[in-house]
C-alpha cells in the first residue's frame, strides 16, 4: 500500500503540468475489475478516485457515462450488460478530466440442460 501511494505521488509530482480542474483533480484512478467479462444480465460496480498533484484524493462527484446501448451504467458506477453480445464502453469523468475507457465483453447466459430421469 505504501509502495502505491509512493508511486502515485512520484507520478503527480513529475506531471506537475497536468491540467488541473477547478477542485484541484490531475489524476482519475480508475479500479479496473479482474473481469472485463458481462453475461446478459449481469451487473459489476466500478470504482474510482480523483487525486491531486500530491496524489492525496479529492472529495469530488465522480460521473458515470456510456456511449452505448449494450450497457447501462448508474451513477455510482454498476454497469449492466443489456445484450447478449458485442461490447460495451465505459467511462468515469470529473469535470472535463476522462478514465481511459473499459470495454467490456457481452456474453450469453449460459444455458441449462435439463436431463430427463
């Protein structure tokens, strides 16, 4: 935990030319799930930080978006999988500052089979 925070001070401090938005945020942190894998149904909640120069996290609302119809995503950050198939993108923004996307996969649910006795 200290070695993150470290490396994360470290990185604020050599991008000190970073944009900054008017609460201070250089850096959004984006935890990505272990997972990039929906099934049709499924929900995921993401998780994100806002951080300034030093990499001390700011108090800030994060906002939830998606240009696509496959997902859906609330504004605390639960993504769910609409379709069966195809892709569906995500991004976490504060202010004008935006995640890289996550993209993720869409499957089926897997089917049952059912055997006679």
């Amino acid at each position: 935990m200290l070695r993150r925070a470290l490396l994360i001070g470290l990185f604020a401090t050599a991008c000190s030319d970073l944009p900054v938005t008017g609460d201070g945020v250089v850096i959004l942190e984006v935890t990505t799930p272990p997972s990039l894998t929906l099934r049709q149904g499924e929900s995921i909640t993401l998780a994100a930080r806002a951080l300034d120069q030093q990499g001390e996290e700011v108090a800030v609302a994060i906002s939830w978006a998606t240009p696509d119809t496959t997902v859906t995503v609330s504004e605390t950050g639960v993504v769910t999988a609409l379709t069966a198939s195809g892709t569906g993108r995500v991004q976490a923004s504060v202010g004008t500052l935006r995640s890289n996307i996550l993209t993720f996969a869409l499957q089926p649910q897997p089917t049952t089979l059912r055997t006679e006795p």
